[in-house]
C-alpha cells in the first residue's frame, strides 16, 4: 500500500479532496471571513445584473409585460443599491486590513522548520569545533604537531 493510498484511507477523502485542498486560499480567519465577505458582494452584485439581463429581455419583445419591465428596468437604474454599496466599501476595507495582517500559514511553518534547522546547524558546528579543539589538545600534550 502506498502513503496516498494509505493517507486516502486514513482521513476517509478520495482523491479530488486532496488536490482541492490545495485551491483553497490560506490564512488568518479574519482573512478568509473578509474574502467571504467579498465573494458575498460579488454575488449579489451577479444576481443584480441577472436580473437586469431578466427584464432587460422581457423589455425587447414588447408588449404590455415588455412595457412593465422596461419601467423596472429603469427605475432599478436609477436607483442605486445603497446596502450593497455599504457592504461593499466594509468588505473591501476588511479585506485591505486583512491582508495587512495576514499570515499564511504555511510560510509560518517553513519559517519555524527553517530556523530550528538553522539551529541545529549552529549547534553542530558548536560541537565539531569542540571536538576539534579537544583532539588538538591532546595531539599537542602527546607532542603532535
């Protein structure tokens, strides 16, 4: 068995789980939430213009409803949507102030990874110099070079 199939195995995910895993946006909570946030907007803002497309087609063929939807179609353009607005602006400036502060965790880690083995590394050479030393010290009692 392999360390896939066994990993697989182990936390119970197929596959697509593993590889999706890595397509999702890493960080602080208060950064996900503001890119929640942002995404929120942006669908709001997606349904809006579906619906303008909605009426805006209705309007084209005519008629007494194409006469109606195009009065909803206009007075839904002259009427900006004040709420997304606000929402708007309170994420966008959540997420600046996010990405401020984010950190992303991986980084994090491979940070910490990086000056434990910096350490060890100091600590090592710490030791040989020590070993050095020593062995010097007895080659010169011995009358060595």
């Amino acid at each position: 068995m392999s360390f896939i199939e066994f990993c697989l195995y182990w936390y119970q995910k197929v596959p697509k789980d593993f590889v999706d895993g890595y397509k999702k946006p890493r960080g602080t909570p208060e950064y996900l939430s503001a890119l929640d946030a942002c995404s929120a907007v942006q669908k709001r803002r997606d349904e809006i213009a579906a619906k303008h497309a909605q009426l805006a087609a209705v309007a084209a063929s005519g008629g007494v409803k194409g006469n109606a939807a195009k009065a909803e179609l206009e007075q839904l353009k002259q009427v900006p949507d004040m709420e997304l607005s606000k929402l708007e602006i309170k994420a966008q400036t959540a997420l600046k102030k996010a990405i401020k502060n984010n950190v992303d965790p991986m980084v994090e880690e491979e940070k910490r990874v990086a000056a434990e083995k910096a350490a060890k590394d100091e600590a090592d050479r710490v030791t040989k110099e020590a070993s050095r030393a020593k062995l010097a010290a007895k080659t010169a009692a011995f009358g060595g070079q």
